[in-house]
C-alpha cells in the first residue's frame, strides 16, 4: 500500500512509501528514524497526533517532526 511520508527532520523531503499492509506508526518511525527516540518527535499521521500502535492505512499522510533540535540553547 502507498503512504505519503514527509521527512521534516534536517532537510527534510517528501516521498511517497510503498509499505505492507499492517504496519504501524512505530514500526514505520523506527525504520526511517532509527538513531532517533519517539520522545523527541511530534509523530503524526494525517496532521493528528498518532500512538505508536496505529495501523497506517493506505494514502495516509505521516510527519516526523524532532521537538528538539540539535546545537539549539
């Protein structure tokens, strides 16, 4: 099935995911983000807070959002 995942961590970039039916917004966060811990990101899935064990439906809108940005004060 086919999501719509906006990478909004450093450049950030805009791709559309062919991923299995089934998948979770934690698994899906784990395999794009795998340095990275949940805490620190605003996760969403078609602009709403998502849990970790949502099921990501096909043409879904995901954001991975860091809360916390690196060298900031």
């Amino acid at each position: 099935m086919n999501v719509l995942f906006v990478n909004c961590d450093g450049g950030g970039f805009a791709d559309h995911l062919d991923i299995a039916e089934g998948t979770t917004v934690g698994v899906l966060f784990c395999e794009k983000v795998p340095y990275g811990k949940p805490a620190d990101y605003l996760i969403r899935v078609n602009r709403q807070p998502a849990p970790a064990n949502q099921v990501l439906q096909a043409g879904d809108r995901i954001t991975f959002t860091p809360t916390k940005i690196e060298g900031a004060a």
